[in-house]
C-alpha cells in the first residue's frame, strides 16, 4: 500500500466524514474550505494522487461521484 502524506491523510478523512455525515460526496469547493486550502486546483491535485494510489475513484464530468475505495470505513 503506497505511503499517504498527512494532507492525504486529512482529505481521506475529511471525505469519509462528509459521506457519514450527508450521505453524498462533498465537491471540490467543500473540500478546499474543510482542509484549509486556497484553490481548488490544489484539490484536484490531491484527488488525482489518491486516484494514483488507488484510495479514491469518481465519473469524470460528473458531481458528487467521489468514492473511496480503500483505506476509510465509511462509519469510522
């Protein structure tokens, strides 16, 4: 399993928390304000890591179609 950096870490957990909390996949947006960053580009960076390391997938074009797929009960 591909080494996470702390910010992977966060944005795993912040995602798995938002779909126990709202039952759908937070957006882009959503993510920048719950991990502090500035852009959303940073975002899609970091999704396009975790994509690498096989810990997230989603529908291109497509909103709220973020799953994880390893790594986070979605009831921690």
């Amino acid at each position: 399993m591909p080494n996470l950096t702390k910010r992977q870490e966060d944005a795993l957990d912040a995602i798995s928390s938002f779909l126990n909390q709202y039952g759908v996949a937070p957006t882009h947006r959503e993510l920048m304000e719950e991990l502090g960053l500035r852009s959303t580009s940073s975002v899609k960076g970091l999704l396009d890591r975790l994509k690498e390391k096989n810990y997230v997938t989603w529908q291109e074009g497509l909103p709220r179609t973020l799953k994880l797929l390893k790594g986070r009960a979605l009831h921690k």
